[in-house]
C-alpha cells in the first residue's frame, strides 16, 4: 500500500499537515503542539511512519476512548 503525506495512514482522509502541503508560506503543523498516545501510534503501518501524519480526528476519537468513564 503506498501512503501520501497528505492523507492520515490510519483512515485515509486529509491531515492537515503543514508540512506536507504546497504552500510557500509553511508554518509550524498542528500536530506540533499535541501528543499522541502511544496505542495510536503503534496502528500506524511501518511503512506510513514518519511519512504520513495522523488527522486531527484519529487523534480526537483515541482521546476519546481512552477517556475514563464516570
């Protein structure tokens, strides 16, 4: 499977990385100030690490399941 660094690695849809756009004027990425759980991280395929960021919404549905329930 071959992997776009403009495309999240885990659903296919636009990650919003900064860096991987074609704009002239880059600045830093968002996912620059988060954190990322390590369960995340590891459902990323080997060959997408460090090629293809994960989208905001992988990231928040993660938050959310790991969220203790009340």
């Amino acid at each position: 499977m071959t992997f776009s660094p403009e495309k999240c690695p885990l659903c296919g849809e636009p990650n919003d990385c900064q860096s991987a756009t074609q704009s002239d004027c880059k600045g830093p990425c968002w996912c620059m100030k988060e954190i990322f759980p390590p369960e995340l991280l590891a459902r990323v395929p080997k060959e997408a690490r460090r090629c293809a960021c994960i989208c905001r919404r992988c990231l928040a549905e993660t938050r959310r399941q790991n969220q203790p329930d009340d």
